[in-house]
C-alpha cells in the first residue's frame, strides 16, 4: 500500500513540474480583437501579456475564426494561452455580417477556450484598440471597467455568453463601443445589432439614458433643477422591470444619496417630496428619451409600442428620514 502511495505522490509531483515547464513556454492573451475585411476573410489581432507585464501584438489571418487563430499561432513557437483573455473586440464590418459573427460566437464558446464572462466590446476598428492598449498605460479594458465603475454606468457591460445567446436568436444586442483617443482607449455609447441585422451606434448620452432600463446598476452622479436650483444625487442602486406587450410598461427603483442638499431643507417633507418629484421626473424622461433612441435607430421590437414609464426614487441626506414618490409619463 504504501509502495503505491510513493508512486502516486511522485507521479503529481513530476507532473507538476512538466505543467510548470509548460507555463513557461505559453504566451498569455489579455485582448483578442476580430475583424471582418471587405473581402470577407477574418483578421484576428491579440494583445499579449509577457513575464514584466507588457502587452505586446499579433496579427493571423483566415476564412473562418479557428483558421485566423490558427495562422497567427503557426508563427510562434510558444504556445498561445486564451484562458487569461478578459476583453473580446470586435470591429463594425464583422457586426455587419451575420453569418461570420454567428460563427465567431460559436467558435468562441464551443472551444471552451475562453471564459464565458469575458467582456465583449464593439469599435470602428478593433485591431486599432489592441494596438492602442499594448502601447498606452490603460491595461485591459477590464480594469478600465473596474477603476470606473461609477463613471462608466452609461454602458452595458456584456459578456461571451450574452453574446452566442443573442447572436444566436437574433435579438436586440448592445454592444459597449470602445474608440481610441489622444489619452487612450475610451467606452462611449454603444453599437446596436437587432434582428440579425446591424443598425448602427447610439451616443454616450443616449445610452446613458437607456442604462435606466437595465436591470440593476448604482455610481452615477445625476444633476437636475428643483425650481431652477441645482441638486445633485448619487445613485447607490438602481433596477427596472420592462413588461413587454401592446404597451410597455417599464417600472424604475433608484436609491441615491444627496450630495449637498444647498438650499433645500430635507427634513422639511414638502421640501423633501419637492425634490423627489423632480428627480423621478428627471429619470423617468431620461429613461423615456433612451428607449425613443432606440426606437428611432430601427429596433423593430420598439416601433409602434406604447411606452409608459415608472420611477419610484427614494434618497437621504445626513441620515434623514427617507420617502418614496412615483412619476409616470405615457
């Protein structure tokens, strides 16, 4: 018995150490964008991590994604490793076409090669935002994520998985759209494919209305008139429930903090309700101004549906008793 425990043990043991071995020898991918050209063929850039943490590139070529992949590892002698991707880009031709990102999205969650919780972003040219990530000091766009929770609440963040689901039904999709500037790269506003079909891009203030409709969200600082005087709020959650139908019905929760309550006394429940009345309405129009966004960029699922939207806010300043008051807007 115990003969075979040794044997055991020494196996994991040199086991071990080939994998160590193995680690040594793979290259690490932080970034993966996918690109359609006009001819059809599939340009596949990667943003590599290499052992001091510098991100370096490489390109490969291919009919389909797997041949792509293919031809850019055929150029290296170490092994490409996917399993450390956190963000997938990917350029405004292949949202274009239907067939290629059905196969680009299979081929990513059939593999199993990658995490279906990474992040998915849209560009004009996706090649360009690796390019720009290995050369600035940003990272990944998953830390940018991360170090921007608050301010970033005007996307939608979406992962692998929503995107083989979505692609795959040929429903609404919102893609977070990543452009590069002087100071690097950027999310703003989102690109929208609905009905097999790509429509085009909504602003960054667009789509921080629409972010209203999500499902849950909190950060964001919003500011708006209470009798011509500026109040500002900061949202500590936020949620939506959309029933779809004839009419579509979309009911908000918001819980946010004041931030200086300035001439308004909030202790005062008059005062209070003024405040809350003109915050529910300023998100309820907001939301309202989001979902017509879509409405007019082509979403079919949008066009002659009644819209009627709800907001219950509710916010406290320095411990003050809190309240709660509904808005509609047909």
């Amino acid at each position: 018995m115990k003969k075979w425990v040794f044997v055991w043990l020494a196996m994991v043991l040199l086991c071990g150490c080939y994998d160590a071995r193995e680690i040594d020898e793979r290259d690490f991918v932080q970034t993966m964008a996918i690109d359609a050209l006009p001819d059809g063929t599939l340009k596949v850039t990667l943003g590599i991590s290499d052992d001091a943490g510098q991100m370096t590139s490489r390109e490969g070529q291919g009919e389909t994604l797997a041949r792509a992949m293919a031809a850019q590892e055929a150029k290296q002698s170490r092994t490409i490793y996917y399993g450390h991707t956190k963000t997938i880009v990917l350029g405004e031709g292949l949202l274009k076409e239907e067939r290629a990102l059905k196969d680009v999205a299979q081929t990513l969650c059939t593999e199993q090669v990658l995490s279906l919780k990474t992040y998915v972003t849209a560009a004009e040219d996706a090649g360009k935002v690796v390019l720009a990530l290995c050369e600035g000091e940003s990272g990944t766009i998953d830390q940018f994520y991360q170090n921007n929770k608050g301010d970033w609440e005007e996307t939608f963040p979406v992962y692998l998985k929503d995107l083989e689901e979505k692609a795959a039904e040929g429903a609404t999709l919102l893609l977070p759209w990543a452009q590069v500037e002087e100071d690097g790269v950027l999310l703003s506003g989102c690109a929208v494919r609905s009905d097999g079909q790509y429509l085009g891009q909504l602003t960054g203030e667009e789509t921080a209305n629409l972010t209203w409709c999500g499902k849950e969200g909190s950060g964001r600082v919003v500011t708006f008139l209470v009798e011509g005087k500026p109040l500002s709020v900061r949202v500590n959650r936020r949620s939506a429930h959309v029933a779809q139908g004839e009419q579509m019905e979309v009911s908000i929760f918001v819980q946010g903090e004041v931030l200086q309550s300035g001439p308004f006394d909030l202790t005062d429940p008059t005062q209070e309700k003024l405040c809350l009345d003109a915050f529910s309405q300023t998100v309820t129009k907001q939301a309202t101004e989001g979902l017509s966004a879509l409405e007019e960029i082509g979403v079919k699922e949008r066009k002659g549906v009644e819209l009627a939207v709800k907001t219950d806010a509710v916010f406290s300043s320095a411990g003050m008793a809190s309240s709660g008051v509904g808005q509609t807007e047909p």
